[in-house]
C-alpha cells in the first residue's frame, strides 16, 4: 500500500459542495473541540482556514497560527495543509496572497523543511513581510508548544493589521505537560506551566481560538471559555463534542477490537520481567489477530518501556523471523538490529511502515502516540499500569488512537 495525499478527502469535499464547516456552524469564535482520535481534527481544521479564506472582506488580511506539541507534527500537518490550498486555491497562490511561516526553536534558529511543498520565512524575523506585502493575504504559520510565546508576544501587532485565528493540536498538552503527574490542580504548575498558561491567556486575545484534542485539559477550557465570556459553566463548555460511538456507527472510525493481556510495564525493579510485555506475548498475539481476520497484513504496535525494553522485544522476535520496525527517542531515533541509536527521517519512516507488504511489529515506547499518522497499523500491544494518573489514561487513549484511524480502504493490504 502507498501513502497518498490523506486530505484529498477534503479536496474533494470542497470540489463536489459537501465540504462541512464544523467550526463555523457553531458560531463560536473561541472554544474546545474534543473529537476522539482518527476523526480528523486536522480536516476539522482545515475547512475552517478554507471558508475564512473564502469569506475575507476585500483588503483584510488573515494570520492562521497553528501550535502542536513539537515541530515535527507541525510540519507534518503544514505540508498536507499547503497541498489542498494550492490545488483549491491555485489562482490565489499564484498571485502570491499566500506566505508560510515557521515559529520554530525557542531560541529562534530557523528550521529546515525537508520535503514542504512551499517556500517558507522564519516567522519572528521575516513577519513584516507579510505587513507590508501589497499581495499576500494570507500568512500560515506554525508553531511548536516550545517556541509558542514568541507569537503570543506579537499578538498586538498583528491585531493591528490582520484578523488571528489560532488552533492548538493535542491542546491537552500545552500546559498539563509541565505538571507533574501527582499534581492535578493549576497552583501547583510548575514555572514553564505558568508560562505556558500566560501564554495562553495572550492567544485568547485574537478574534479565533480553538483547542482541539481528543482529551481536553480543563484549565486550557477554562482560560479560553473566559475570554470568550463563558462563565456559567467555564470548565466543560465545550462548541463540539463527538462521540466515539456516532462515529463508529457512521463508519467514520473503526470499533476497537480488544484481546487482553495481563501484564505489567517492564522497570528496573523486575529484572526478570516476568510479569512484562515479552517476545511471547507478542507472536500469540500476531497467532490471535490472523485468526481473527487473516485477510489483511497486521501491523502491531508494540510499547515498550525503556531503550532496554524495546532493544530486547526487538532481538526477540527478529530472531523469529518476523519484521520489526522500531522506534526509541522523541526526536525519532530507532534501532533496528543497531548497537547506535542513529537519527531518522520520521516521514520516511512512517512510509516504509505503511509501504511494507506483510505482517510486522511496530515498537515504540511513547513516541508513536499524539498526532503520528501511520495509516497501515491494525493492531496495539501496550504496558497496564495499577496507578492510573492522568497521564497514563492520556498515553493510553492516545496510542488507542493509532488503531483507530479514518477507514477510506486503509485497514491493512489484503493478501
């Protein structure tokens, strides 16, 4: 199976009139949007920048900020992003109405774009261009959580001269990332929370705000339903709401089909893992899922631990002769049969995932969660845990989530 444009769905909406403006129909320029994992949010999105697009008034220009937890998925999203602008708004592009934007690194570096489609400018130096253009309308920019108060910082300015829309991705984690997983309630933010927060409050100050994410974090509700004057119920207002259940009902998302495995995570403490996720729990799992529907090549997704986990699982079931691809560090490091982590291209990586014609194992320890979109996996092995925090319920949902994608024939390849 080849990847393809995954918001060519959207391109096609548009081009036959069924194109549906979520955002819009709700008449909120501020809210939440908590929608599961494998609806679309980034189509959500999407639409909403193409009806601005359509409906701006005659010499306005518009700034749509887009903030995801790390660059990576920023970029990600930036790219399909610019492949249904420029074929939908292919006259407006090339009359140059269009700039992208990079907000990347906290310490302002610019960032290299492999592989986008466009020409982009380093947002914090190159932003007066798009003030001063006598033909760009439309700026696009993206942010990482870490490079996001930059701006927040020059909210006034660009109020000044444009309309700001802001959409945070995996909203969940822009500040409850820097409280600790025993602390729940906001005072007990550490000093990046709090930072994070004051950034927040600032974004709110544009004329569109939205957080999107499937397990919404009540104080990002809170901030955003006060600047919008919401305050009977400031916590969980929500603008949209969608069930997992409506959803598997329309065929949009596919039910969750369980089989249980009753271990732990594997920890310093349980050298002899006996009670973790081992090679053998692995390949009856791959036995169990064949039978269940041996029509398709089943990819599973594996969590692991720690490095060492993951390297043992790795050898282990290689041994058998199954194909393993795996994955170790945030910044998308593997291993594959390697005593050195070595740096991966993470585009090319999810590709070789979904263009690989047989059963595997994909193994990874938290980075294969929020925001990756690997459309060939099937099925997920992870760690349970007796201590349930928020963080593990977030982690687990997520990673859920990667099994859960939009169907549009992409289940697996048939034998």
């Amino acid at each position: 199976m080849k990847t393809t444009n995954k918001m060519q769905w959207l391109i096609d909406k548009y081009n036959n009139g069924t194109i549906e403006y979520l955002i819009q129909n709700t008449k909120e320029n501020k809210g939440t949007i908590v929608a599961p994992t494998g609806y679309g949010k980034s189509g959500v999105m999407a639409s909403d920048c193409i009806w601005h697009i359509n409906n701006v008034k005659d010499g306005e220009k518009f700034v749509f900020h887009f903030a995801t937890p790390i660059l990576k998925l920023g970029v990600q999203f930036m790219d399909d992003l610019i492949s249904v602008i420029t074929e939908i708004f292919k006259e407006k592009c090339d009359k140059g109405e269009f700039m992208f934007f990079i907000n990347s690194s906290a310490d302002g570096r610019s960032y290299k774009l492999d592989g986008l489609n466009a020409d982009t400018n380093r947002f914090e130096y190159d932003i007066e261009k798009f003030e001063k253009s006598s033909t760009a309308k439309f700026a696009l920019v993206i942010s990482c959580f870490d490079s996001i108060y930059k701006f927040a910082d020059k909210m006034d300015n660009l109020k000044s001269f444009a309309k700001v829309a802001t959409y945070i991705d995996e909203a969940h984690l822009i500040v409850n990332e820097s409280r600790s997983e025993s602390d729940k309630k906001f005072e007990k933010l550490n000093d990046k929370g709090k930072e994070r927060y004051n950034t927040l409050e600032k974004l709110c100050e544009g004329n569109y705000i939205y957080a999107v994410t499937a397990t919404p974090d009540v104080e990002v509700t809170n901030a955003i339903n006060v600047s919008a004057g919401k305050l009977k119920n400031p916590y969980k207002d929500y603008i949209i709401n969608i069930s997992p259940r409506e959803l598997i009902e329309q065929n949009i998302i596919v039910p969750v089909k369980a089989h249980i495995c009753e271990v732990d995570s594997y920890c310093e403490t349980n050298k002899n893992r006996t009670n973790a996720i081992t090679y053998k729990h692995c390949v009856k799992f791959m036995d169990v899922v064949k039978q269940d529907n041996p029509n398709i090549y089943h990819k599973i997704l594996v969590t692991a631990s720690n490095t060492e986990h993951l390297r043992e699982l790795l050898n282990d079931i290689s041994k058998l002769g199954y194909k393993v691809f795996s994955t170790c560090s945030r910044d998308g490091a593997i291993s594959n049969n390697d005593d050195e982590m070595v740096g991966i291209d993470e585009v090319k990586f999810i590709n070789e995932v979904d263009t690989y014609e047989g059963d595997c194992f994909v193994i990874h320890i938290k980075q294969l969660t929020q925001g990756i979109d690997i459309k060939s996996l099937t099925d997920i092995i992870m760690y349970n845990s007796s201590h349930l925090n928020n963080g593990i319920k977030r982690t687990i949902i997520q990673t859920v989530g990667r099994g859960v994608r939009p169907i549009a024939g992409e289940r697996g390849v048939s034998v």
